[in-house]
C-alpha cells in the first residue's frame, strides 16, 4: 500500500491543494493508499524522501517528492489507467498546472488568506505567520483578507475564464473524463473550501457545475474533506 504524507490542520482538515492532486492521482490509477498526517513544522516526516514539503509518498522502499514527480511516478510504475495517455496530454497538464500554480492559486489565497490562518494548528501558527507574513507584507491576515476580498472575488473569477470557455463545451478540462489537468484545479478549489466559507463562484458558472462533478468522483472523494 501507498503511504502520502498529507498536510493536516485543526480538527484534521488536510487543506494543501498539492497533496489533493496526488489524492485524486491515486484514485485514478485505483491504487490502495492511505495517509500519514503532517503538520507544518513536522518535517522529520518527510526527511526520508528529502523533501520539506509535503506531498510525499512512501511506494515500498521509495520516496517520491512534489505533486508532479509523484504523478509521473505512479505512471511509470503502475502503467494501467494513465494519468498522462500521450506526450500531449502531459504537455498539456504541465501547463494547466502551471496555470494553478502561477494565477489561479496565487489569485485565491489572498481571498482565503486569514481563514486558512485560523485552521492551522496552534504549534504551526507561527511558522505560517513567518512565511506568509514574509509573502504579504504583514501578519494581520483578517484584515489583509478583508482588503482583498474588496475587488478580489471578481478578479479571481476572471482568472478562471480559460477553464470557464473549455468548460462550456465539455464535462471536464481533460475531455469526457477527468484527468490531471482537473486534479491540478479541484486541488485549489478545495484548498480554498477547506480553509475558507468563502464563496467563489456563481451558481451559473461552468466552472461552478465542474467543480460539483469533481467532488462528486471516487465515491465522492473531495465531499468527504472537513470544508468550512
């Protein structure tokens, strides 16, 4: 079985959008896994992978590091149910998920900021306050938040607008079926729910019905997360 070492929260919210990806990669490929929380300053954990971040898995006597490597991973080593079927489908989840990192993530975590803040267990609180606070200036994330959600919802949700014309034609951004270009996004949305009650997006918006049908796979995976 599959061990991924997995960021946890208060109450056993596990919020990080990265290891969400390697969640929703797992059930792809219908591999066994389970987990192994970890909280921020608990990097002895990972230590073994060479890692300071999470995710990481365990497979056997192997350590795999970050979302990406961990999907190219399982590829390689369990061929059935690919994640990437051809050179252009992994090209084009490289780049869906630069796009999460670079501006849909960065984009969101303003709006999320003081929320998320407020789950982190109390020994990890000041290590995200040193962090983040470097990031954003201050650490005063409430009020930070509250400066950002002014203009900051609208402008978030423009940035979705190239998933938002894909998705008006087809189910999911990998077609009629999920695939990791749509694990790469599900992570940051439910990094967002998780932390934050904070409504994102319209009701009409395609991206809106997407995000539904993403809780919804494997046996309703992101449902069964501790939201806000």
């Amino acid at each position: 079985m599959i061990t991924l070492y997995d960021l946890v929260a208060q109450d056993d919210r596990r919020p990080s959008p990265f290891c969400w990806r390697a969640k929703f990669s797992l059930e792809h490929k219908g591999l066994k896994w389970t987990t192994v929380p970890v909280g921020f300053t608990e990097k002895d954990k990972i230590s073994f992978a060479d890692s300071q971040l999470v995710p990481v898995i365990k497979d056997g006597e192997t350590g795999v590091k970050d979302s990406w490597a961990i999907a190219l991973h399982l590829d390689e080593a369990y061929p059935d149910k690919p994640l990437f079927k051809s050179e252009m489908a992994l090209s084009y989840a490289r780049f869906v998920s630069g796009w999460v990192d670079t501006a849909v993530q960065p984009a969101m975590f303003p709006l999320v900021v003081g929320d998320l803040y407020s789950i982190v267990r109390p020994v990890d609180q000041p290590y995200f306050a040193e962090t983040r606070g470097k990031r954003l200036g201050t650490t005063d994330f409430m009020s930070f938040q509250a400066k950002a959600r002014e203009k900051g919802v609208a402008a978030f949700r423009a940035v979705l607008e190239p998933a938002r014309r894909i998705l008006r034609e087809q189910p999911f951004l990998s077609g009629n079926q999920a695939a990791y270009p749509d694990y790469a996004l599900a992570g940051a949305f439910l990094w967002g729910g998780i932390a934050s009650p904070l409504v994102l997006l319209e009701a009409d918006d395609p991206v809106h019905a997407w995000r539904e049908r993403m809780l919804d796979l494997y046996e309703g995976l992101g449902r069964k997360a501790k939201a806000a």
